[in-house]
C-alpha cells in the first residue's frame, strides 16, 4: 500500500493554511515562517489605459519568513 503522493500533500498543506486563513488565524509553520491575512484599503490605480480607478478594498496573504530561513 502506497502512502500519499507529494502533490497529495502539498494540496493538504495548501488547504489547511487557506482554512485557517479564511477564519482569520495566522498560520506558522516552524522553520518556514508565518502566513497572515492583511487588508488593504481601497487606492486609486491606474490602468493601462491610463484611466485613473479605484481599487477596491481587499484581503491578501502576507507571508514573514523565519529569521533562520533567509541567507
């Protein structure tokens, strides 16, 4: 009997960071760093047009490597 494949695994990992992301909970991984959820405000952009829009206000995935982990 085989166990899991890697890619079984990474999609595992990937989900379980999402789902605790999505309650808002801070996901650390010891020896890789740490995953959070930081909001950004609405912004005026510019698009390729050049048309300046406003963005909208949104959630995205910071990630802070461990302190050990960066050369």
């Amino acid at each position: 009997m085989a166990g899991p494949s890697a890619e079984d695994i990474i999609h595992a990992f990937a989900r379980a960071v999402r789902d605790s992301l999505e309650k808002g909970e801070s996901v650390r991984v010891p020896g890789l760093g740490r995953f959070d959820i930081e909001h950004r405000q609405s912004q005026m952009v510019e698009t390729d047009e050049g048309e300046a829009t406003m963005a909208p206000p949104r959630d995205v995935i910071s990630f802070t490597p461990d302190s050990g982990t960066t050369s």
